[in-house]
C-alpha cells in the first residue's frame, strides 16, 4: 500500500521552446499543477468509504446525497459521487482525481483519520473547503462535520438492550451481556462505545450484568465479526443473555452464530435501521435498531456544501466537537430508536425503507401479524 503522506505533483519536464509554442505546451503532462477552485462554480466531490462496513453509503446516502444537490438546482455535472471500496489509497487518489476536476468543496468520509487527514491536508492546501461527512476526521481540515449525535445513539442501543432484556420471560438475575463494538479506526465506533457503555456501565459495576465479552470489529467486517463472536461465545461458555452490536450488519453476523449453535430469543442491538435489521427484528431475533434519517443528512450537508461553493458565511446552528487538537463546528441530528413497536411509524412512514423491500418469503406472514401491511 501506498503511504498516504499527500504526495506533490511530479516534476513537469518541457523542452525549451521559443515564445511562440511556450504557452502552447505550459500545460503539457497529466502533472501539472491544479489551479485554484473557483468557489462560485467549482464541483463538489463527495468520497464514500465502502461497501462492507454498511449497506447504507450506497443504498442510502448516494441516492440522497444526489437527491440534495439537484433540489438545491445543481445539475449531474456540477457534483461527484465515489467510493473507494475500501481502499486508503484508492480514496486518495479520487480525492486527487476531483480537485484535478475543479472540486472546490470535499465532503469526505474517511475510511480512517489518518488517510483522511491527509486527504484533508492536501485538499485545503489546494484551496478547497472540506466538510467531514458523517465520520469525524481527527487532526483533520474540514471547515464543518455533518453527522448525528453519535453517543446519543449508543445511549439509545444501551437502553434498548436493557428493555429488551427487562421484558425477557423468566428475567435472568445477572444477565450476560457481550460487546461487539464496531471497527478501532472509525471514531464514530469510539463514540458509540462510549453511549452504550454509559449505559451498562453503572450496571456492571453492581453485577447487575455481566459483561462476558467485548471486542471490537476492524474494519466493521462481518466475516470477522463471525469469529469473533464465536471465539467471544465459546469463552464465556455458550452462554450469552444479550448483545451490544454496534450495527446490524454486526448484529447479523452475531445472530447467525447464535442460531447456529441453537441460541434463540436473544436480545441483539443495531443501527442503521438496515433492512436486514428490520427484518431480523420482526423474526424476534433482534431486539432494536437505531435509525438515522440520512436524507436529512444529505440535506443538511448539501446546504452547508453549497453555502461554502458560494464563498458564503455557513448560517446553520453548530456545536463544537473535539476533533484530537481542535474544534470543529459540526450539525448534530437527532437518531431515532426503532423495535418492532414503530416500525411503520418511523422508517416506513419517512420512505427510508418500503414494505416491498421487508415483507418478502417468510417475513410477509410477519408483517401482517405485525400490522405493517
């Protein structure tokens, strides 16, 4: 893999010439140095991180994301939409790829701080704005962070998980709860960490549970997300009352282990509000999910994207969030707890999610008994 330090644009060699092909050939060679964007009409680049760590960057944000800028008038010229798959150094070089293109404004969701930073870095040196894009960069340059009020979600996965264990029929007296926490590089994990276990803690504490295990997921993948649950289970003896996944790509690969060994009925949190996670929460196999209305994310990102395009003063109401070394000034959006209680009410009523996406094979006979359809 490439080192992510932004890399300076190669040397252009051009032979002498007389006056007359000088200015012909001074743009010669894919190197040559990127003008500065013009804000007034410079193209918004947005970078998403991948496919593995949620179905959401393409299902959801993209879609929306394409939705808020042509409602705020810009045509399919006027902005980008990459993912890097995963991949730093692919992430890097679209990154380089749009400000070549004439981005002037970044929204960026990193894959890790450190690639991100400087992706940052290199973009502000080139005269962009950057806004990071629900994922905090650390020791980062973007001018704004859009995101929702991440610790706020782990309290609301915290406090599922102890409903759902509360309504349990018999109640285990010291119930065995295990973590499994989402990637160590994504900050946002850090902050979902810290709002569920503000939660449980206290808890913990007085034995009132138990944690048996805890671990978090690189990368957010479930393949080994699978392993590690199984490893995380066999220690603590194939004996788990309940579980704190970070989301519910987490969350099905934890249910997929316990089904195997024939442990039903455990409560099991989410996020994402996925439709995998909705299903598996009709089926009783999850307990809660959180949704986060991205479309308001989007929107809120594209107006704030647009505002700084236009070299205006942004006029949206933000909080500063520690950013390892500085503030910065970020839009907070309110998440949303979701159990099969108001489902309809919630991610079907907003369009998020459709009964023609949930209701297929074996969970159609759930939606009816469920009211959804």
């Amino acid at each position: 893999m490439r080192s992510m330090v932004p890399r300076p644009a190669a040397a252009l060699v051009c032979l002498t010439v007389t006056s007359s092909l000088a200015g012909l050939l001074s743009g010669c060679g894919p190197a040559a140095k990127a003008q500065k964007p013009d804000l007034g009409s410079g193209k918004i680049a947005v970078l998403l991180p991948d496919t593995a760590s949620s179905t959401r960057w393409e299902s959801d944000d993209r879609r929306y994301l394409t939705e808020a800028f042509k409602a705020e008038g810009l045509s399919a010229g006027d902005f980008t939409i990459d993912n890097a798959q995963g991949d730093p150094s692919n992430q890097q070089d679209q990154a380089e790829q749009a400000i070549t293109n004439g981005a002037s404004v970044l929204l960026l969701v990193n894959l890790d701080s450190g690639s991100g930073a400087a992706i940052e870095a290199n973009a502000v040196r080139q005269g962009l704005k950057v806004i990071d894009y629900d994922r905090l960069t650390l020791r980062g340059s973007a001018s704004y962070y859009v995101s929702f009020d991440n610790v706020r979600v782990g309290k609301l996965q915290g406090q599922g998980l102890l409903n759902c264990l509360a309504a349990k029929t018999p109640r285990a007296a010291h119930p065995s709860v295990i973590e499994l926490d989402g990637s160590p590089n994504d900050n946002n994990s850090a902050e979902f960490k810290a709002g569920y276990d503000s939660v449980l803690d206290p808890l913990y504490a007085t034995d009132s549970l138990v944690r048996v295990g805890q671990q978090s997921v690189p990368k957010w993948d479930t393949l080994q997300a699978a392993t590690i649950f199984d490893q995380m289970l066999t220690r603590a003896g194939n004996k788990v009352d309940g579980v704190a996944a970070a989301n519910d790509a987490l969350a099905n690969a934890a249910i997929t282990v316990m089904n195997n060994r024939g442990l039903h009925d455990i409560p099991v949190t989410g996020q994402d509000a996925t439709v995998a996670g909705i299903q598996n929460i009709l089926a009783g196999e999850q307990c809660m999910t959180v949704y986060k209305p991205v479309q308001q994310e989007a929107v809120a990102a594209a107006r704030l994207a647009l505002e700084l395009r236009e070299g205006k003063q942004p006029t949206e109401t933000t909080t500063p969030i520690a950013a390892d070394g500085h503030n910065v000034p970020s839009v907070l959006l309110t998440p949303i707890a979701v159990t099969r209680t108001n489902i309809k009410q919630t991610v079907i009523k907003d369009g998020f999610r459709t009964l023609d996406q949930i209701c297929t094979g074996r969970y159609l006979a759930m939606c009816k008994a469920d009211g959804l359809t």
